[in-house]
C-alpha cells in the first residue's frame, strides 16, 4: 500500500464482539437483548458493556419497557452506526483488494 494512505478502519469496530453486534444489529429494525447475547455467545455483563460503549458513540440506541411485567431491553442500530459499519467493511475490503493485487504481481521466488 506504498503511496496511498491506509484505509479507514473504525477502531471502536474493530473488536471482534463489536462488530459482531453492530453487523447483526444491521439486518433488523432493533432487537432484544438477549437475543444479541446469544447471537454473539458472550455474558449479560460483556454484552451491556458492549452496548453501552456503543451508545456513547451513538452507533445504537437503548429502549427499555416491559414485556407483561418481565422488563426487557431492546438495541436498535442508528445511521451513524451504519455508515461506520459500512466504512469499516468498504476498509476491510480494500485491504483485502490491495493485499491480492499485490500478490498477483509479485514474481515467484527462484
């Protein structure tokens, strides 16, 4: 990648569980809780500070109520939190791009 600037990878994306998250939270409207735990196979603790940490940089947004009398939480992906995603993969893949174009065309050891 000699003479062009290194992609624009989201350091707060770039965690595996954040990524993850944010990337299921793409397909859908919103989703509960639990549900993104499970998806992700982590704890109620990791997942609420993953969710947390997301909000603070306004990639999600929080809802809570109650479903009967049992409360729930429900995490929904904002526009922000997209276009990050988007610009992170769009970097992911350019790396990927630039690092087979630049196999391609590197001679074969003798």
């Amino acid at each position: 990648m000699t003479g062009t600037p290194p992609p624009s990878l989201d350091r707060e994306l770039h965690h595996p569980t954040r990524l993850a998250l944010v990337a299921y939270l793409s397909s859908c409207t919103e989703t509960e809780f639990g549900v993104l735990r499970d998806y992700c196979g982590i704890s109620d603790s990791v997942t609420s500070k993953t969710v947390s940490a997301l909000e603070k940089l306004g990639y999600v947004t929080v809802r809570k109520g109650y479903v009967g009398k049992r409360p729930r939480t429900w995490v929904a992906l904002t526009r922000q939190g997209l276009r990050a995603l988007e610009t992170h993969l769009a970097a992911l893949e350019e790396i990927v791009a630039t690092a087979k174009r630049a196999g391609a065309t590197a001679e074969e050891p003798t």
